[in-house]
C-alpha cells in the first residue's frame, strides 16, 4: 500500500503533458487514449465513466473526432500499432479543458486528482505562454510601425538629395552673335 501511495505521489513532467494536448477545431483538447494512461486506467474503463455521466460532459467539454481528425492526429502522434486488435473501432473523444476537469469527479481516485492537478497546470502555463507571445508580437508591431516612420523621413531626405534638380535653361555667358539688341 505504501508504494502504491509513491505513485499516485510521483510528480508528472508538464512537457509530457503539454505534448499530448492538441488544437482540434481550434480548441486545445486532449485525448482518450492520452488521458486513460496518465490516470493508469484503460480507455474503455475511462469511456465507460464518461458515459454514466454524460450530463456532465456537455459539447464545449467533450466531443468525438471525425475519421479525418483522428486520422490526421494519428499521423502527427505514430500511435499506428501493427497486428490485429491494433486498432480502434471507434474514433477517439476528444477533452477539452474543461472536460478535463471534470474527469476528476467521475474518476473518484487519488491518481485522478492528482494528475488532473498537474494537467490543469499544463494548460495554465500553455495559456500563460500563448500570451507572453502575443504581447512580444505587439511589442515587435510597435517597434516596427515606429522605426518605420523614423527611417521614411531619413529615406525621404535621401531620395531628395539624390533626385536631379531642375536646371533653368542657361545663358551662355558673353556675346552671342545671334542675339540683337
């Protein structure tokens, strides 16, 4: 029992979880499959929890991918297992946030609350990082409508001084014959 404790106490690392979570149809999810092994359950027994509770896994919490995003998130993550029985018969469901959450209340267990901490700090810090990067993209944009402005006058000048003046048609200095007085 108490090694059992050791490892519902052992620290996940926030790169692996942040590497299972992914954008589908714009929203940052993460799947079945990945979910089932960080709280050590098997898929059907997580599936099986969701749906006894449905009610609390509306469709901004959870959703089921289409053929296509399974197949595409397949590609990207090499889960493809050779044999039979490899494979899914059914496409995989898809966690957002705050489905995520909520998984903790239908899997009544240490393991679960714990790793639902850790994921729920994955997600923080991706939030948190997405936004550090739009205020660097703000700042640049600043910077760059600034140092615009700053060098189109030097450039401006510069042109100027290197356009061809308007010369007047000269006189040529002295008597020329041709003119009368």
């Amino acid at each position: 029992m108490g090694e059992e404790k050791k490892l519902t106490q052992a620290p996940l690392a926030v790169e692996h979880i942040e590497s299972k979570i992914f954008l589908v149809r714009g929203q940052k999810v993460m799947l079945d499959e990945d979910l089932a092994a960080l709280y050590e359950v098997e898929i059907k027994v997580l599936n099986q929890a969701v749906k006894r509770n449905l009610d609390r896994f509306p469709d901004d919490f959870m959703f089921q991918l289409t053929a296509d995003e399974a197949l595409s998130l397949r590609s990207q993550t090499v889960t493809l297992k050779s044999g039979r029985g490899q494979h899914r018969k059914y496409s995989p469901y898809a966690f957002t946030e705050q489905g995520v959450s909520m998984l903790s209340s239908v899997l009544r267990s240490d393991r679960a609350i714990h790793v639902n901490i850790e994921i729920m700090r994955a997600f923080v810090r991706l939030r948190q990082m997405l936004a550090s990067n739009t205020e660097l993209s703000r700042k640049l944009s600043a910077l760059e409508k600034k140092y615009d402005t700053q060098f189109r006058a030097v450039f401006d000048a510069i042109r100027q001084l290197m356009a061809p003046t308007e010369t007047k048609k000269k006189r040529p200095i002295g008597f020329a014959p041709w003119e009368k007085k």
